[in-house]
C-alpha cells in the first residue's frame, strides 16, 4: 500500500490503525505537530490514536509505513501504551485547528478552516503545508468559496483562538459512538467542550452527557440556558437525569424540572425521592412492560426498537394495566430467549416466570448485586408494598454505582501503563 505526499488530516478521523500482522489496533482521533521557532509549518510528528478502553496514545510519524484515508499501517516495534499528553510545543490539528477563524493573504479575506493537510519533503519529512478555508459570506443561504492555501498565507493559526463555529469539528465526531463522543470532549478545552456540547442535537448531547463524569456533565448543563437544559434532560433515561439533577442543588433541580413537560418530569422526581444505594435510586422507570394477552410476537417486536439499550432489551415484564410505572398487579417477567423458542402466537401469561422474589425500592446495592450474580440475570424487578411494578435495575446501573464515581475521569484513569511488546509511539 503505497502513501500519498498530502493528507488532510480531517480524513483521517476514525481510520483503523493496524499492526504488521493486520490486526485493528485502535482508530486515529487527531494529529500531532511539534511548532517551530521560525516561520516554518509545523511539523507533524505523529498521530493519536485511541485503543480500547479510550486510552488514546501516540503513534511516532517514524513508525508508520502507510497511510492513507482508508488505513493507517504500523511497522514492527513496540507500542507504548503511555497515555498520550500534549506537550507545551505541540499542536493538536483537528482539535485546534478546525473552524478557527482567520484570514487570508494577500486581500485579507475572513474565513474558518475547514481541514489541513500535511505533506512529506523529499527527505521524508511530515509538515503542516497547505490550508483548506471556507470563506465567510455573511449570507446563511450562501456557502463562501473554498481556498485550499499554503499555510504561510493565513494569518490567525497560532495563539489563542476567539470564538468559533463548531461545524467541522462535528462532521469529525459525529460517527463515534456516545462513549466516545464524550471522550473526545474531555479533551478539549472547557470553553470548546461547552461550545460542541451545546451544538450537539438534543438526543445526542442527552447520549454523550449519560457517558460523562458527574462534574463535566454539571459544567456543561450549565453552560446551556435552562430551557435548552430541560430539553436535553428530557431526552435522557429518567434515571439518568436523576443522577444528573442529583448533583445540582435542590432549587436549581426544581427549575429544572418544572421547565420539563410534566410527563417526562414526574418519573424523575419519583426516582429523586429514594435514597442513595438503593434500587429505588438506581433503577430505570421505563423497562419492556406488557399485559399477559400479549403475544409472543408483539413481545419481540417491542425489544426490537432500536432506542432499547441490550440489558432493557433483554426481557419483558408482564403485569396488569396500567402499562406505565407504577403498574397494575406484577405477574413476572420473559426473558427474550424463552420468547425466541415459544409459538409466535402464545400469549405471555402462559409463559411468564415468578419465581424469583423482586426487589423492593429499599434493597440495598450489594443485595441486589448478590441476587443478580446468583441467577446470572441481566435486570430485576422492582416492586412497591402494593405488589406494584415501579421499576427494574439493570447491570449497567449496578456497574454504574458500583464502580469509583470517578470512573469515567479520564484524569482518575490516566496513570501510565507498561509499554507492551507490540509496535512503537513515543510521544515526540
């Protein structure tokens, strides 16, 4: 596979990076240039990659054998699995670079960039050569012309960058999974987190907060105006925003909720009533729930819908009407793969299992991890005194609580790891 002479470095976000053996070893996420003293580009001395479990590291320019916009390819080596952290004379590309404001010249015409691309000299040199900026026009229904430039030719590159759009650095991460989505974002600066955040659709900034530490999650809602953040909290799992408001004091919860349409609101006040490290205070108030004339085939059809996470998928709950939490009498619950091996047409009721006892909204979190490891189930019910469906908890709510609150820091997770005999990338 050969390499091309110029990249844009934007194409590049998300390529698998492979070994010499062929296999994936993680996805490339930015950049690397060291900054010179002179009025030299910059030079490129790497990429970031990111591994499983999101650590992302970095790739030396050196060890790379080929790239291109569909792989990148690693020579034989080590791979220093250190985290990767910039240095003061570093710069990340698409993190730094794109949608800055600047401007051209000569003529001295506005625009944003859109994407920049690296070149190799002769001598086997990586630099920052050339800039691809849209200009700006004034008019929304009018996109200004494009300028693919040397980099000399554009003046607002280096220093502090004003406010700025978020366009292209969206259309970068807006394939990554929510994880990963937040990730990136604990890599940004707090004022270009917020400003990404809050150019996030309502449905996907309620994803990615779910996946943020409990203070980046608080920083950001706050960020956004309270109309815009009782919009996103709706789009959330209702136990997901009680977390959320969980962290805010009691008078900004109640704004906050009173913003919210009184239908997604009272679940969440529910779940705010329970006390800490109970089911009550963990579980989800909308699992899979249907009456016992249900059939098989409306059951599968219902943990079909794409918007179920695995674990609520997992099973159906049965209980009298009404359908909604708190529900008529609980009767038991389905799991899918008794669904997949009974007659389309049978009725659940005929099928459903109770003999396991449900937990009560006061079950402590290590007896309901115990009751969940002893039957191997992926979700529990949760039943009031009046033998009320209210909830279920899942194995991602336990993990949730059970794991350090820092967990998803990418701060509290960044102790340097070994260097493993693999591959090679020393930061610099």
């Amino acid at each position: 596979m050969s390499t091309p002479t110029r990249i844009y470095i934007a194409r590049l976000a998300g390529v698998a990076v492979f070994d010499p053996n062929g296999d994936q070893v993680g996805r490339v996420r930015d950049a690397v240039a060291r900054l010179r003293p002179t009025q030299r580009p910059p030079e490129v001395v790497g990429l970031v990659a990111e591994m499983p479990m999101r650590r992302r590291i970095f790739l030396s320019i050196n060890r790379i054998t080929s790239i291109d916009a569909d792989a990148v390819v690693l020579g034989s080596g080590t791979l220093n699995l250190r985290r990767f952290e910039k240095r003061p004379n570093e710069l990340l590309v698409l993190q730094e670079l794109l949608d800055r404001r600047v401007q051209l010249d000569p003529g001295g015409q506005a625009g944003s960039v859109v994407d920049v691309a690296m070149e190799c000299s002769r001598g086997g040199e990586w630099s920052l050569a050339r800039v691809a900026v849209r200009e700006h026009t004034g008019r929304l229904t009018r996109r200004g012309h494009l300028h693919q430039v040397e980099w000399e030719r554009v003046r607002g590159l280096s220093g502090i960058a004003d406010s700025r759009g978020t366009a292209n650095l969206l259309s970068v991460l807006e394939d990554m999974r929510p994880a990963d989505l937040a990730n990136a974002l604990q890599d940004l600066p707090d004022a270009r987190r917020n400003e990404v955040a809050a150019a996030l659709d309502d449905e996907r900034l309620a994803d990615v907060l779910s996946e943020l530490p409990e203070h980046d999650q608080v920083e950001i809602l706050a960020a956004l105006d309270r109309e815009r953040a009782a919009d996103v909290l709706e789009e959330m799992d209702p136990d997901d925003a009680a977390d959320l408001l969980s962290e805010l004091p009691p008078p900004e919860q109640d704004v906050l909720l009173d913003l919210m349409q009184p239908d997604e609101a009272d679940p969440v006040r529910q779940l705010l009533k329970y006390t800490p490290g109970t089911a009550g205070s963990v579980m989800t108030s909308e699992p899979v729930i249907l009456p016992p004339d249900a059939t098989v085939a409306e059951a599968l059809a219902r943990i079909r819908e794409p918007q179920l996470s695995p674990a609520i998928a997992a099973q159906v709950f049965v209980s009298r009407a009404p359908m909604t939490t708190p529900t008529g009498r609980y009767l038991g619950m389905v799991h899918f793969q008794r669904l997949l091996r009974e007659p389309p047409a049978d009725l659940l009721g005929g099928i459903v299992v109770n003999d396991i006892d449900p937990l009560r909204p006061t079950t402590p979190l290590p007896e309901i991890t115990r009751r969940m490891a002893t039957y191997d189930l992926v979700a529990m019910p949760v039943i009031d005194r009046n033998n009320r469906l209210v909830g279920a908890v899942t194995v991602d709510d336990v993990l949730d609580h059970l794991l350090p609150r820092d967990w998803r820091d990418r701060d509290a997770a960044g102790r340097p790891v070994p260097a493993e005999p693999t591959l090679d990338g020393a930061n610099g």
